[in-house]
C-alpha cells in the first residue's frame, strides 16, 4: 500500500488517469443502463471520453484540456446528451484552471464564468419542470453552487501557493544577503587586521634594526651599551610577536587568544611608553598632553596610538640622522586632539602619500580609514620651512 501511494505522489498524472479510467468506467456503466435508444448512447461516448481524457491530462495541458472540456459540453448541448458521471471532470478541470499559475488570471476568471454558464444553459435545454419555472429556477442556483466552490478552492490554493513561492524567495534573498553582509565583515575585519599587522611590524622592526646598528657600532668600545641595545632588541622582538599571536589567532577562529602572551588592544596611556621606546632607539620626542586625561572609546584609543606609532616610525626611517618630533595630546570635551610633528627632510615624507614606507598602502589611507571609521578627521602634509605635521580630530560619540 505504501508503494502504491508513493507511486502516486511521484507520478501525479497517474492519479490523473486512475480517476479519469474510473469516471469513464461508471459514465458508461451509467449510459449502457439507461432507457436510451442505441443511436443516444453511441451519442453519449465522445463526451464520456472527452471528459475522461480531460481529467487525466488536467496538469500537462491545462489550456488544452480546459477547451476540451467546454467542447465536450457544448457537444452534449448541442446532441441532447443527458447529464451523465463523467461531467463531474467539468468540476475538477476548473478547479484545476484556477489553482494554475500558469494560466493567467484573466483565463481563470472567463472560466469561472463559463462554469458559471453551464447551469443555465443545461436548465434551458434539459429543464427539470417545464410547467414549473420556480423549479427550474432553483435548480439552476442549486448546480451552479459546486462549479462556484470548485473555482474559490482552486483560486485558494492558487493563492497559497504564490504566497508560499514569493516567502522562499525572500527567505533566499535574505540568506544571500546575510552571506553577503558576512563577506563584507569578514573582508572588513582582514584589512583592520592587516593594518594592525603593519603597524606591529613597521614599528617594531624599525626600533630592531637601529639598536641592533647601534650595537654594532658600540660593541667594541661599549660593551655595555651593546648588551643595552640587544636587550631592547629582545623587548621588543618579544612585544611584536606577541601581538603578532594575537592577531594572526583572530584571523584563524576569529576570537582573541587567552594566554600568557596576549596582550591587549594598545591604548591612549601607552602612547608614553611608545615615545620613550623611540627615544631609547634615537629619535629626540617630545611629548605634551594637554586637558584632563580621561577612558576614551576603545576605538578612539587605538586610532590615537596607531597614527602616533604610525608618525613616529616614518620619521625614524625617512626624517634623517638629526630629525627630532613632537607628540601633543589634547583632551576636548567632545573629543581627542592629536598632533605629530617633525622637522625631518620633508621630501623623503613623499613616501607618505604613497601609501607608506613600506610602499604596501597603510601610510596615510590607512590612518584616513581609521581615523574615518571613528568619525574624526585627519589633515596632513608637509610643514613649512621641512619636516612633516600629521593633525587628527577624534570625536567621542555621545551615548
């Protein structure tokens, strides 16, 4: 039984043919029994099979089988065949034009109406009474009402299922929105990690390379000295990779590493250890902070720390032997000011603009983007006279 029924839902016009074989069987089952002569009954079988084969092709043709069914009832009008069990496909047939999205709805109302016609139509040439017209009457309202349910239950289903069809559609477009969104993010979060990754390791590197040249200049005459520099250069090695574990574990699982090396988002209060660090490599800074030092925004935090570990470390690498800075830090009460000036060879700075020293595109764009994804402006350029000034206006977002 089970087979059966599962024959059933994959073949759907099977389902078809069986109730079309069934209506044809009893319609002739039904017309052979009847007083009729011969010549009526042989009259009755092209409307008993035209019916039957409507039925049975409904879904695959349902246009072609919608006229078939109105010929074979004009037919049976026109040659006096008596209402017989196969009309009943007249029922299942609208039914099916209407339930259709493939037949417009413009076809699916006319059928209606059609179906609608068929009562009268049969009243007039087959009247129930003719002496009593009230008979008739209600005859006729009484065989229109299942054409009518046939074709509300049809144009029901009709409904459903487009309602259905445009909730997956949504339900799609959403989920590839949201996929799309998740791409974004995701590209997002790779290139805040790519300028972090820059960051880290143009500033680190930089201060590695002029002590480890600072050693090696002084390790003949000053031991002492050297073993200094060497220290710094282990420091720092240690910070850099640690920071690198940190965000290389972000990019693998996209959560922050819990161990002994982690270490934490660089903040406003850290920008004094940076100086001191370029200090102890060589760079003369110096540093002012100006208002009342307060917790900022995570985020305005770290863009200050970054465009000063930024500034500085250009000015290390392209300010020459003599160059000297300036780090001013000034609290507003809507926000953070940041200048970082220095009076290095200014056409070396050029470098700047092309996307920093390293020629990869995170000098100036990428202070720009972060400075913008905080809200804040940034003006840069060369200062009159050589050197090179960087001025950054940090919003603080109000709650």
């Amino acid at each position: 039984m089970q087979r059966l029924y599962d024959f059933f839902r994959r073949h759907p016009t099977g389902v078809d043919a069986f109730w079309a074989v069934l209506l044809c069987g009893i319609a002739l089952l039904e017309v052979a029994g009847s007083g009729s002569g011969t010549a009526a009954k042989l009259l009755a079988v092209p409307s008993v099979v035209a019916m039957g084969a409507a039925v049975a092709l409904r879904r695959r043709w349902t246009r072609s089988v919608f006229a078939v069914a109105v010929g074979a009832g004009a037919y049976q009008l026109l040659a006096g065949v008596p209402i017989h069990t196969a009309d009943f496909g007249m029922l299942v047939v609208l039914y099916t034009v209407a339930a259709s999205a493939a037949v417009p709805r413009a076809l699916s109302r006319a059928a209606f109406g059609t179906g609608l016609a068929a009562a009268p139509l049969y009243s007039l040439r087959f009247p129930v009474d003719k002496g009593d017209s009230t008979a008739n009457v209600l005859f006729t309202l009484f065989a229109m009402v299942p054409f009518a349910l046939a074709w509300v239950l049809g144009d029901s289903l009709r409904t459903r299922r487009a309602y259905y069809a445009e909730l997956v559609e949504r339900n799609q477009r959403l989920e590839k929105e949201r996929e799309a969104q998740a791409k974004v993010a995701v590209a997002a979060e790779r290139a805040r990690i790519a300028r972090e990754l820059h960051d880290v390791v143009a500033h680190n590197v930089s201060v590695m390379v002029v002590q480890a040249d600072g050693a090696a200049y002084v390790m003949d005459v000053a031991p002492e000295q050297a073993k200094e520099a060497l220290q710094t250069i282990s420091g720092t090695g240690r910070q850099a990779l640690a920071e690198m574990r940190r965000l290389l574990g972000v990019l693998r699982t996209g959560e922050p590493q819990e161990s002994e090396d982690y270490v934490p988002q660089p903040d406003v209060e850290q920008i004094e250890i940076l100086v001191e660090q370029v200090r102890a490599a060589g760079l003369d800074v110096d540093f002012e902070v100006e208002g009342a030092p307060r917790k900022l925004p995570t985020g305005v935090e770290l863009t200050a720390y970054r465009i000063v570990q930024e500034a500085l470390t250009n000015t290390r690498k392209h300010g020459g032997p003599e160059a000297s800075a300036s780090v001013r830090l000034v609290y507003f009460d809507d926000g953070l000011g940041l200048l970082v000036e220095d009076d290095g060879r200014g056409a070396a700075h050029e470098m700047y603009e092309d996307g920093g020293a390293d020629g990869a595109g995170h000098g100036l764009i990428g202070m720009r983007e972060r400075v913008g994804m905080v809200g804040g402006t940034l003006d840069a350029g060369p200062r009159p006279g050589g050197g090179f000034r960087i001025s950054a206006l940090l919003p603080l977002k109000k709650s």
